[in-house]
C-alpha cells in the first residue's frame, strides 16, 4: 500500500498495540513530529473535560520522540484517571507507561504498568486490550531473554486474535512469535511464522508488516548460511522501509547486510552497508544501534588488519557503552555483594557460637572447683551478661541510624529524580514554546533557556543513574553534555576532550554545567563561519587541588571589548558563575577563542 495510514497507527494506540516485532525499544511513527504538534495545538487551544484532556496526554505521550518528557506526559495522564477515577484510561496511560519504562531500561516497572493495565482489561472483559497487553509481556519477557514465556504470552495473544481482530493485529504478533523463535534458536519454526506472515498479507498488503517479514527472514537465512536468499530478501526489506522513512529498521537490515556481504567475502560491501548503517544511527540519535554498530566495524577492521579504524571505532563503541546504564549487571553485582555480606555475618555469628560454647564449657569444669572460685566466676557471667544487653542494645541502635540512612539516601535520589523530571517537563514546555515561535526573534532566547535547564537537568539525571546522592563524575558528565550540545545543534565534527578523573558535588557540578554549556554554545552558534575545519577542546587539568578548565576553538575569536558588553548576558552568568565558584575567568589571547576558567583550593 506504499506507505502506512497514519489513522490506522493512531488505533493501534487506542487499542494498546506497543510492540513491532523485535525492535523492541522503536515504535514506528513515534517520532512525526506533525502528529505530536497537532495535538498540542489542540490541547491549547481547546476547552476540553478531564477525561478528554487525559486521552490527549496519552496519545502525545505515545508520539512524543524524547522518552523521559513522554514517561512524564503518561504519568501526568495517569494523574488526572485517578483523580476521576476512571479505569479505562488509567489502563491506557500504563500502556504507554509500560512502553517508555522498557525502552529506559526499567523492565520491572514496565512489568508491573502492564499488568495494572492487564487486570483492568480483564474486569471489563476488553479481549482484545488483553491481547496487546500478552503481546507487551512478551516484549518485556524477550528484553529478559526469557524467549519461552515470551512465545507462551504470544501465542495467547494469537489464539485471541484469530477469533477477534478487528484492527488486523494478528499478523504483528505471529510476525512478533517468528522473531522469539529466532532469537531462540528455533530457525526454522521462524522461518513458518514469518512466511505465513507473508501469505496473509497478500490480502492486507501491509507495506510494514511485509518489509518486516523479509527482513527478518532474511537474518535467519544468514544464520543458515543461505547467503544469497539473505541477501534478495534483505535488500527488499530495505527498500521498503526506505520509502517509509523507517530509520531504526532500515539501519538493523543494512548492517545484518553487511554481516552477509563479510561472510561472502566480499569486504568492500561490507564496509559500505555497516558504515551506511552507522550513518543512519548517528542521524537519528539511535544510541544503542551506534554503540553496536561500532562494535560491528570494530571486528571488521580487524578482521581486516586495519587497526587504526578498529581503534577509532572502538572508541566509539565505548563511548556510547559507557553512557547505556546496565542495570542487569549492577543488580548481579548488588545480588553477589548482599551474599558476601551474609557470607561474612554466618561465619561470624559461627565463630560467636564456638566461642560461647568453650565458655560453658570452661564455666562447667571450674564449677567443680572450691567455692570462691564458683562466685568469682559467677560474678564474671553477671558482668557478661550486662555486656551482651549492651551489646544488643548498640545493635539495635545501629540498626536503627542504619535505616534512616538508608531512608536518607532513598529520599536524596528521589528528590533528584523529581528535580531531573521537572527540569526536563520545563525543557519540553520550552520547546512546545519556540516551535509556536517560529521566525520570530525570541525564539533564539527559548531556545538558549531550554539548553540551559538541559544542562542542569543532565546533573540531576547522572546523580539519579549513577545512584549517588551529591557527587557525580566530571569526565563523564561533560562528555554527555558537549556531545548533547553538538547533536542538537547537529554539528558534524567531533570535539576533542580531555578530562583527568574528578569527582564533584553538585553545588560546584551545576555552575561549572551552566558555564560550560555557555561557552560551547557560543563557539558552536558564532565561532564556525566559513571554516571548513573546526575543532572544539576542551582540557580539565587538577594540580595541587587547582583545577583548570580550557576550552579552546579556532573560530573567528572573541574580543575583550565584545566580553564585557552590558547587553551580554552569557557572558554576564558565566563570570558570575566563575566568581560563586571561588574562581576566575579569563580571555586568552590566541588565535580564536580560548576561556580559560580557574577554581583555587578545589575540594573534590
């Protein structure tokens, strides 16, 4: 049919259906920026009831390109349900809850938002709700790597469809069970899912669903070594998507296109379609593709002794690693510390236990002796018995400063939870305010504001991550913000950093953000005209507990005369900033623009 209806999508949110085949953190269409600012105009410039104003929340929420903004929309949905008590769209809103929960990582929460929607459906006898939500289990389950339960939820959800489906998701969810076979190694029960998929799309002529189908029949063909038929089915699954503007699938199939070209030795097409595919995730902001894309070039060039580009991309790779917080591996590590902790505190209840039974025995023995020995020993077991209960009470007492540390620390991170969401809630009504402005000249300050609170919010973000209370890490926070900056501004070369390992607090974290996220902002906004070979460093350097921070570019340069104008309200924060922080901020002259900001007697 050439390309999908978007009206059809737009059921799919209404009946719950979050899920296309493996692609399980992309939902197509999500990111039509018309779609999202139709909705917005209509929820400002209507009259509606609560429960009208809930179901636009849902449907921006489910379009809404940036996952934490669209997490705090369904919430906000979820909200007002409760408020006038409203099932329906309380189940709604956990359905898109559950979605951006999965992407973020948070496979619990997604489990739990799915179920509360589930149980909802199933009191209302809403088969067909039920069924989307078996088929949002069985993505949640395959995140997991549980492919078992994951084909067990599918399958319940087929057997619903095949009696009831109205909106012509049955064909998603056998093409969905081809995918868990896949990824279980059941080639070719796949292989009859995703070919079955095919035939029944002859009569729904489902562009979607066919690219999808070949492609994915494709990757199990490479698996079988069967490279030709992997190839022809690739490359019409390709070209497909292509015309359906459908990144994140596109760049999947090309790079398992380029794995097929590698294994027929073909080096010169492999390199094309993996570095065409890298492409394509870095345009679109794709982080975890990027990261395993990079990894993908990474083996090829060394495969082909090119180890200069391995080691580029390699770098890449681990970039983009170390900025995708695994949750798995940190709760495997918090699983093996709570064991070596109990581990330690039975080998010492152990060693009590031996040492308390040798004192009733020598108690026992020299209760056999004279008189005065029997009270002398007496008066000791009195004297131990007082130590125990002091003991026991200094145990009690620690236990008790234990939890509310523990509670303290629990209340720290969920206040900068809070103040992350409301940061980032600010940031999106920033941004729904300068698209209204478009042309008009106070866009430009807007826009300037919005970037401004995204640096304060990425303190918050990190401190939430990395599940510290106050501290976050330098290195790694101005990495995230200054490759943050460049890819909204869509710049295309890469900046030069260089950050010695320093841990820092959040009252000197969030001024050294705002003066950092200024001046990359200048140089990035008025530094680059008509140089065809840019380049940004920016150098931390800590010697004697001073701390420098250069930041360097060769662009058109900055005067003097230009820093200290009065209209200038960058530069008027910054040297403010410069001074909260104890510090001082000075204009090099070299050629371009070079800020050099100082901080004395640093406490890390």
């Amino acid at each position: 049919m050439g390309q999908i209806n978007l009206k059809t999508v737009f059921i799919y949110v209404k009946k719950g259906l979050f899920f296309y085949l493996f692609l399980a953190s992309f939902i197509l269409f999500a990111q039509n920026s018309k779609k999202i600012d139709s909705l917005s105009g209509l929820l400002h410039n209507g009259t509606f009831s609560s429960a009208e104003y809930s179901k636009i929340l849902t449907d921006i929420a489910f379009f809404h390109p940036k996952v934490d903004t669209a997490l705090i929309l369904a919430k906000q949905s979820l909200d007002i349900a409760i408020r006038i008590n409203n099932p329906i769209l309380k189940a709604k809103a956990w359905e898109v809850i559950s979605d951006k929960e999965r992407i973020l990582g948070n496979n619990q929460k997604s489990y739990q938002a799915t179920f509360n929607a589930l149980q909802v459906y199933e009191s209302f006898k809403m088969i067909e709700e039920q069924a989307a939500s078996y088929a949002q289990l069985a993505n949640n389950y395959m995140i997991d790597k549980e492919y078992i339960e994951s084909i067990k939820y599918l399958e319940k959800a087929i057997s619903i469809y095949e009696v009831s489906d109205e909106y012509g998701n049955k064909i998603f969810a056998i093409l969905n069970l081809g995918e868990m076979h896949r990824l279980a190694g059941n080639l070719e029960t796949a292989k009859v899912s995703f070919k079955k998929v095919l035939n029944i799309n002859i009569k729904i002529k489902s562009e979607a669903a066919k690219s999808y189908s070949l492609g994915n029949l494709g990757m199990v063909y490479s698996s079988q070594d069967s490279l030709q038929l992997a190839k022809e089915n690739l490359q019409e699954a390709i070209a497909i998507l292509t015309q359906l503007d459908d990144i994140y699938a596109t760049s999947v199939f090309l790079a398992e296109l380029g794995d097929v070209f590698q294994k027929e030795r073909n080096p010169k097409a492999a390199e094309e379609k993996l570095l065409e595919a890298l492409t394509m995730a870095q345009e679109s902001g794709l982080k975890e593709q990027i990261r395993d894309f990079s990894d993908k070039l990474t083996r090829f060039y060394e495969g082909q002794g090119e180890y200069s580009k391995a080691l580029q991309y390699q770098k890449l790779f681990q970039v983009y690693q170390d900025s995708l917080v695994n949750k798995t591996n940190i709760q495997e590590i918090e699983r093996l510390k709570a064991g070596y902790e109990i581990d330690q505190r039975e080998s010492q209840i152990g060693l009590l236990n031996t040492l308390n039974t040798k004192q009733k025995y020598l108690l026992w023995t020299l209760g056999s002796g004279a008189f005065a020995t029997l009270v002398f020993l007496y008066l000791i077991f009195k004297v131990n018995k007082r130590v125990k209960k002091a003991n026991i009470r200094l145990t009690e007492q620690k236990v008790v400063i234990a939890q509310r540390e523990q509670e303290k620390t629990l209340l720290l991170r969920e206040l900068n939870h809070r103040i992350k969401n409301n940061l980032q809630l600010i940031s999106s009504l920033l941004n729904l305010q300068s698209n209204e402005l478009s042309g008009h000249p106070a866009k430009d300050a807007l826009v300037t504001g919005q970037y401004r609170v995204e640096a304060l919010s990425l303190v918050y973000r990190k401190l939430y991550q990395e599940g510290a209370e106050s501290k976050v890490e330098l290195k790694d926070y101005i990495e995230e913000l200054v490759l943050g900056l460049f890819h909204s501004y869509d710049i295309s070369f890469t900046p030069e950093i260089n950050v010695v390992p320093i841990t820092i607090g959040i009252d000197t974290a969030v001024p050294i953000a705002l003066i950092i996220n200024e001046l990359v902002t200048n140089a990035i906004k008025y530094a680059y005209k008509n140089n065809n070979k840019p380049t940004l460093k920016i150098c931390v350097k800590n010697r004697n507990n001073e701390v420098t921070i250069d930041i360097l570019d060769n662009g058109e340069g900055f005067t003097k005369k230009e820093q200290y104008k009065s209209n200038s309200l960058g530069i008027k924060l910054v040297t403010s900033l410069a001074i909260q922080l104890g510090g001082e901020l000075k204009l090099m002259q070299n050629t371009g623009t070079h800020w050099k900001l100082t901080l004395n007697n640093f406490e890390l």
